[in-house]
C-alpha cells in the first residue's frame, strides 16, 4: 500500500459566528511514499485563514509564516480538494492524532460535517514509532523532535515546524524503525463510522465499582508472600482514580493493601494492579 505522510500548521482564532475557538489549518505539508519506501510526491500549500487573519504570535515564531506569506495561500476546501487528488487511495499517517481531530473541526466548521473525504485507510505514527521501539506510553507521548533525538534522526531545529519538513522528518523516524514492527497491524480503515467513533472516544477511569466493565476477578488478590488468596478486611475505596482496599493472609498472618485501576478505552478496559505495602 502507498502511504501519505501527512502534517498541518494551524491557528487558533476565535469565531463570533460559531461562539467558539477554531483551530484554523493554515498549512498542508505531505509526503506520498510507495510500497517499497521510495518518495514518489510532495505536497505543500498554504491556507488563508478566514476566522482570523493575523497569526498568533507564538505560530509566527514556529512556522517562521507571516501574514502575508498565509494571504497568498487558498482556501480550505480548494487546498483540502487539491489533497485529496494527490492522496487517491493510499493510507494517510500522521504523528499523533491531533492532526486528525484538528481536520475534522476544519470540516466541521467549513462543510458542516466532520469526515474526512480523503482518510480511507488511517495509521498514527506516533504510536506505531513508540510501539515499535517499545517506549509507548499513553499518558506521556513523545513529541516528533523528541523522538528523533532518541533514535539518533539528525535533523536541524530551523528547518522544522513547517509542514512539509515535518512531515518528511516524520518519514525518517519511521524508515528507521520500520524494520521492528510489521507496519500494517496500525493501518486502520477510516472510512466508517467506528473510526470516528474510536478518535471521538475519550478515554477514562471507572469510578464506580458495579459498572458492568469492571471484571470482578480483578478484584481478588493473592498474597505476595506466599501466593495464597488474600482475604479482603475492608470496603474498597475510590482513591486517585483506583480503588484501594486492605488484605489479609491468614497462613502468613499478614495485612497489605492493594490499589486497582480500570481505564476504559475505546479497545478495552487496561487493568493496573499493584500491591502497596
Ligand atoms: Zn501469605
């Protein structure tokens, strides 16, 4: 399959007309890559904001974009329409799920509906580069710069923050990893709803203890001591997002406390158990 590498410059305005803040795309920046990993595109085009005309300073300094170099750019949709002709049917990639989110409140502003026409196979870099060199980590993503750095990609700070940079940038974390973890396992298909489903779910904890997520086994412990089943001497108690409780092992003649946590996710509940003391 040939795959798009994607990334977007955008800047956030608020809109009078939609009471809300907008995170206006003001740049395209991509990359097309054929099967046997041989660039075979490039595309990059400014977008002219139209909720607010001056960037913002902290985009200015990144991007190195001024007010004037974004006033030339097309519209939206003309540049999104220009897009998806250079995407046809590969896999779109993109380094963490923001930019994806950002597109459809783009289309959500601009067309009314949040698909995305071009998307119809979607992988996200991100996790897939953290998977496979195995630092993933939910809570704490790494950024692309970042992750550069760690796997020892040389690229110049100057040249980066600007789409296309990034997005080749992003093709060069990926080449170098890409020999660890079979890349099709992260190609989702996008052009459906669970898609949007599974990029609109927030993940979070239970919090109540007879939801019907919560595997009850998950609720057992043994002793660590000894590996025999713990008898449980207090109620469970919502502490941080876990629950906590206290042990005892009679054989052992030993009292601990445990802690539990369920985060529901759109794949799943991932269960974290540990025994405190
Ligand atoms: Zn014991």
């Amino acid at each position: 399959m040939n795959y798009v590498i994607l990334d977007l410059e955008w800047n956030t305005a608020y809109s009078k007309s939609a009471h809300r803040f907008v995170n206006e795309i003001i740049e395209f920046g991509a990359v097309r890559v054929d099967e046997a990993g041989n660039v075979t595109g490039e595309f990059s085009r400014l977008i002219a904001p139209r909720v607010k005309k001056k960037l913002n300073g902290r985009v200015k300094t990144l991007t190195r974009l001024t007010n004037e170099d974004v006033a030339e750019g097309d519209s939206f949709l003309t540049v999104s329409a220009a897009f998806a002709d250079f995407v046809g049917d590969a896999a779109v990639m993109t380094w963490g799920t923001t930019d994806i989110h950002t597109l459809m409140e783009n289309y959500l502003y601009y067309c009314n509906d949040r698909h995305i026409p071009f998307l119809h196979h979607y992988c996200d870099l991100q996790a897939y580069c953290e998977r496979a060199i195995g630092c993933y980590d939910e809570g704490n993503q790494i950024g692309l710069g970042r992750f550069a750095e760690m796997i020892g990609v040389q690229f110049s700070e100057e040249e980066q923050h600007r789409a296309a940079a990034d997005a080749y940038l992003s093709l060069r974390c990926l080449q170098a990893v890409q020999d660890k973890l079979p890349l099709r396992d992260f190609i989702l298909p996008a052009d459906c709803e669970a898609f949007y489903e599974r990029m609109l779910f927030k993940n979070h904890y239970i919090t109540d203890l007879s939801s019907p997520d919560i595997d009850r086994e998950q609720l057992h412990f043994q002793c660590d001591q000894c590996g025999k089943q713990a008898k449980r001497v207090k109620k469970w108690r919502l502490r941080n997002k876990a629950f906590q409780t206290d042990f005892y092992c009679k054989s052992c003649d030993r009292r601990f406390a445990a802690r539990v946590s369920f985060k529901k996710r759109y794949d799943g509940v991932k269960v974290v158990r540990k025994i405190l003391s």
